[in-house]
C-alpha cells in the first residue's frame, strides 16, 4: 500500500535563551496568547517573546502562526498514515474509522482547550480554510485506503464511506463541543455503528456523504449501478 504522507517539520533541537526550541511550546504559547488577545493582534513576535526564541527559530518551525494553530493535525495526520501502514491486509471500513477515531482522540483530549482552539480557528477564515484542508485530506487518504487492491470497496464506494466517515469525525466534535456530556469517542462509534450497519448494501440502499468529485450526478449514478 503506497499512501502519501504530508510532510510536518519536528522540532527544533537547539538551544534559545536557555529553553528548548520546541514546537509544542511554541504552539501552547500562541494559543494561551490568542486565547486571551484575539487571533488577529497576536503577532509572531508576540509569540517568540513568549516562548524566548528567535523569528528565525519560529520560522524554521512554522511557516506562520496560522500553521501554528493547525500544527496538531500534522502529528494526528502521522498517527492515521502510520495506523494504516499497519494494517495488515486488513483494509476494511472498520480499520478505516479507527483510524480516524486517532483525529477525534487528539482533538477531544481536553475539553477547555478544545473549546479555545475552536474559538480561535473560527475567528479567522483562513484558519477555517486550513482546518478544512487537513478534514479532506484525512477523506483522501481514507479514500486510497480503502481501494487499495485486496480492499472491499470500488472508488466511488470508497470515496463516499470516507467522507461520511470524515463528516461523522467533525459533527461529533461540533457536538462534544457543545455538550461534552456523552464522551466523544462513544458518539463517533454510534455513527461509524449505523455506517457500517448501511454500507454492507451498497450500493442498494440509500447513503448520503458529501465528495469532492468531479464527476456528474449521471455518472456517479451509472457507477453506483455498476
């Protein structure tokens, strides 16, 4: 199986002011900054007198601070690629929503912080934009996945249980943010459980997911009839 990993800087070893050069560190700062200032008037200056690095320093870290509020996707990006990688043969829709529970885990960790960083994100369109990239690049990657040879669905399938899978991931965090009541994970299992339960007949049965395609309605039509 051959997946495309997007590729995510690491940190940065070296020494600053007497403290390590770090990403997380420099991510956390940003973020308690923004969460007080506004995205908007923090600047990255701001950001490296906080943490007590360089611009230089910053840069080779991050490419902006909009990169540094979505930095978490590129370690929960790994954890889906390296998830799959381990799968074994095993390229079912299961494997597939497990891997994407990793993104949902990494999200929900702590509620307080997954409330600022929601605020924060949905303050800027730009960082809208970008959270939006990495939920489509996790429905690709699930996509490939899923019609590798020996998997158990054809492209069109894939690419509609992938973004149904992705949608279940964002409206269950849109959810848990609301009310985290009921635990995240335990919401996304009961959709990824009525999911499984109407995929077994397709493409007979009626489901509704959200692709990017650039396919006509007849054509994705003759293929579902395929």
């Amino acid at each position: 199986m051959v997946l495309i990993i997007r590729p995510v800087k690491g940190p940065d070893d070296g020494y600053e002011n007497g403290q390590v050069a770090d990403r997380t560190a420099v991510r956390r700062a940003a973020v308690d900054l923004m969460s007080n200032a506004g995205f908007s008037e923090v600047t990255v200056d701001d950001i490296v007198a906080r943490v007590g690095i360089s611009r230089r320093t910053f840069f080779r870290l991050f490419a902006g601070k909009h990169q540094v509020v979505s930095s978490d996707h590129g370690v929960y990006y790994d954890e889906v690629c390296g998830y799959l990688l381990r799968s074994d043969g095993d390229r079912t829709l299961a494997r597939a929503a497990e891997a994407a529970q990793l993104v949902l885990e990494g999200l929900t960790a702590v509620h307080s912080d997954a409330v600022v960083r929601a605020a924060i994100v949905n303050s800027d369109d730009a960082l809208v934009a970008e959270e939006s990239s990495w939920f489509l690049l996790y429905q690709s990657t699930l996509a490939e996945f899923l019609t590798q040879p020996q998997g158990d669905t054809t492209s069109l399938e894939a690419e509609m249980l992938s973004a149904s899978i992705v949608a279940a991931v964002r409206v269950t965090l849109r959810d848990w943010l609301a009310d985290p009541a009921i635990p995240a994970v335990e919401r996304l299992r009961a959709g990824i459980r009525l999911l499984q339960s109407d995929s077994s007949a397709l493409p007979t049965r009626r489901s509704v997911a959200i692709i990017e395609t650039a396919l006509s309605v007849d054509e994705i039509a003759a293929r579902l009839a395929e």
